[in-house]
C-alpha cells in the first residue's frame, strides 16, 4: 500500500500548511468538515478515526441497551444517555490519546478539473 502524502503529516497538523489545529476544533467537528484557521484549506478526520467514532458512539450504547434486557421505552431512553455520554467522553478522549490524521477535503461541488464542453 502506497503511502499518500497525507500520511506522512503528523496527526492533529494540517496536510498543506502544517499548523497544528487546536484539538477542540477537531472534537467539535470530528464527522464534519472544517477550515484550517490558518490557511482555511477545508479539512476532515481520516475514514478510520471517524469509523472508529461511530463506533464508541453508537455502536457500543446499541450493545449495551439491547444486552440491557429492558422494556422498549427504557431501552431507548438507555440508548440515548449512553449516546450522549459516549459522545462526550469518547471523542474527547480520543482526540488527546490520538489526534486523527487531517486529509484534505474536496466540496461536492468543486470541480478540479473541467473541460468546458458545456460552452
């Protein structure tokens, strides 16, 4: 597997300019996209660290609420404390273990390259 050049920056430091980003930027944006404060290139967590948030956020509340062994109602408000809960504690700690890889992200609508056809 080749390494592109978004893995050979550290983790938590923008891929174009190299700034750290504060961690709580991160945190508050960790399954969105983001502006580095610097040079406001739009950035995003790698693939693997937002899976792996996804999974300590919703995937671990949904074991336990349905091992839980409660009624549906009590299941489901289970379910959304550990939600929340998880959230908090979970992104928070793992942005301070390990800060995600920054990877450039492209707009929906950004077209890098076009050939004009259209005119």
């Amino acid at each position: 597997m080749k390494a592109g050049v978004e893995d050979l920056v550290p983790r938590g430091i923008c891929a174009v300019c190299s700034t750290p980003i504060p961690l709580m930027l991160i945190a508050t944006n960790v399954t969105q996209q983001f502006k580095c404060p610097k040079c406001q290139t739009t950035l995003k967590a790698s693939a693997i660290f937002r899976t792996c948030v996804y999974i300590g956020c919703f995937g671990v509340p949904t074991g336990v609420a349905y091992y839980a062994g409660l009624s549906p109602i009590a299941s489901v408000i289970l379910w959304v404390t550990l939600v929340l809960v998880c959230s908090i504690i979970y992104v928070q700690a793992a942005i301070r273990v390990c800060p995600p890889r920054l990877k450039v992200s492209r707009e929906k609508n950004e077209n890098l390259q076009t050939l004009d056809l259209g005119k």
